[in-house]
C-alpha cells in the first residue's frame, strides 16, 4: 500500500473527528450562552449538545463523502427482516443485563471508579434536572431529549459514519462492528456502563450491517433509551435510587441459552442477505 493509499484510507476518519471537536466546542460555547438555570434552557442546552456532537458531524461527513443519492443507509427495510431483528434484540436482552451485573462487580469500589465519582454525580445530577414528569409536556421534552434526539444522532454518527469508515478501512464488517462499539461505549464516560454499551453497540452495529438501513438501529435505540425514561417516570422511588441501585444477576443458563440463539439468528439473517458481512467495502 503506498503512502497515498494510506492517506485516503485515514482522511474520512481525520474528518470525521475534526468535525467531532469543532461541533463539540461549538456545543459547549451554545450551551454556556444558553445556561441551564432554568427548565427550558436546560432542555434547549440537552436538544443542541445531542445534535451538535453527534448529528451534525455525521451530516457533513456524509454530504462530503456520501452523498444521499449515494447511501443505503435509510433504504426501506422488510417486514421479515424487521421481524428477525426485533426477534434478536429480545434475545440480547438478558445478555446485556449479564454485562451490566458483570460490569458492575467489577468496578464497583475500584479506583477508577473512586476517580470518575464526581463526574458520575455531575451526570446524575444533570438527569435528575431533565427528568421531570409533573405534565404531559415535561414527558414529552423528557422523551425528546433523553430518548429520541439521543438516538437518532448517535446511530448517525456511530453507525452511520464511523462504522462504515471501519468498515471501508477493514474490509471486515465484523471488526467494524466491534471497534465502532468500543468508541460508543467509552464515548458515554461512564465506567459502569462499559461492557453493557459495548455489547449494545454491537447489537445495533449488526442491525445495521444486516439491514443496511440505519432506520431499524434508531427504532430500537429508541426503544431502549425509552424504557429507561418510561421506567423513571412510573416509578414511586426517587429518581436518585433508581439510578444507584446496582443490577441484578441474570440467570446464568437464560443468558447462555440466549446468546446462542442471538449467534444463531445473526446467521439466519445474515442467509437473508448474505452479501453483507461478506467483507464487501462500502464505498466512501
């Protein structure tokens, strides 16, 4: 490969990042201008961070090397297929929660964790703010900001530009998967949520290696971060225990008998369009 080769290969990713930290910081100016001293500006400060760090990157990404007419990413997907894929995200269900009781024993108490506690009560506290439920519209700001815009903007950025940069550059859509879930895990800064966001990460990788649409991985994402906000609301305890209280172990036997029927289902869509994880080269 010649140092041109290798430059090319790279610089879709160089972009990428360099929009990642000019977003950013632009988000982080916006939202020091805007303040979080009152409900709305807090709510205002959330909906703008989420599509500045993660949306718009990945819209000019792809208006530079993607362009709409170019990309498959939001090509219709059929009903079997969405059927196979919801049928896989309940069989990874128990083995997130596997990864969360793991993640959780693991870190519970350890120094790194002692290190990152200020910044995972800063969090809470943050999401403490957002949550509020008292009337129909503070639950549907609640369900836009910490459910939808979330979605949509991570699998766009995630999924939709630096996976298929992985996958460009690999030639393997398995790798891509992986490494693009490991960013998404460690994106989020939270330590006890290392090893469930990976394995959620590969989860909606595959969805969207499998479907070639990023449509079913935000449904789902959605889907996921909506149970959470829905969880919170309904709940009589306060916010600040439902969020400390630590995971439950799984049934070591339901996990182990799902994560092989979640193996088993990869490769039954994969029959569907098997061309996918053949380690086809998107074009970018």
């Amino acid at each position: 490969m010649t140092s041109s080769e290798r430059k090319s290969m790279f610089l879709p990713l160089a972009v990428l990042c360099l929009l990642f930290v000019v977003c950013g910081g632009l988000a982080g100016l916006l939202g020091s201008l805007i303040g979080t001293d009152t409900y709305p500006r807090l709510a205002t400060s959330i909906m703008l961070s989420s599509l500045m760090q993660f949306a718009v990157p990945a819209a000019i990404w792809s208006r530079i090397y993607m362009p709409i007419a170019q990309t498959d990413k939001w090509r219709q997907t059929s009903a079997w297929q969405m059927f196979c894929v919801a049928l896989l995200v309940y069989l990874c269900q128990p083995v997130i929660e596997w990864a969360s009781y793991v993640n959780y024993n693991l870190t519970e108490g350890s120094s790194l964790s002692a290190n990152l506690a200020s910044l995972k009560e800063a969090n809470n506290e943050f999401i403490i703010r957002a949550l509020r439920f008292t009337t129909p519209l503070h639950w549907s700001v609640s369900i836009i900001c910490i459910a939808l815009l979330p979605a949509i903007s991570e699998e766009l950025f995630f999924r939709g530009a630096l996976q298929r940069i992985f996958h460009s550059m690999s030639g393997n859509a398995h790798i891509a998967v992986i490494f693009a879930a490991i960013i998404f895990s460690l994106m989020h800064f939270d330590i006890e949520g290392l090893l469930p966001r990976f394995f959620l990460g590969c989860l909606l990788g595959t969805i969207y290696v499998i479907t070639g649409s990023l449509l079913p991985g935000i449904f789902f994402h959605f889907l996921n971060n909506l149970m959470v906000v829905v969880s919170i609301g309904i709940s009589d305890k306060p916010i600040t225990e439902i969020i400390n209280t630590p995971p439950t172990q799984p049934t070591t036997w339901i996990v182990i008998l799902c994560l092989a029927l979640s193996l088993m289902e990869v490769k039954n869509i994969e029959m569907i369009d098997g061309e996918r994880f053949t380690g086809r080269k998107p074009k970018i």
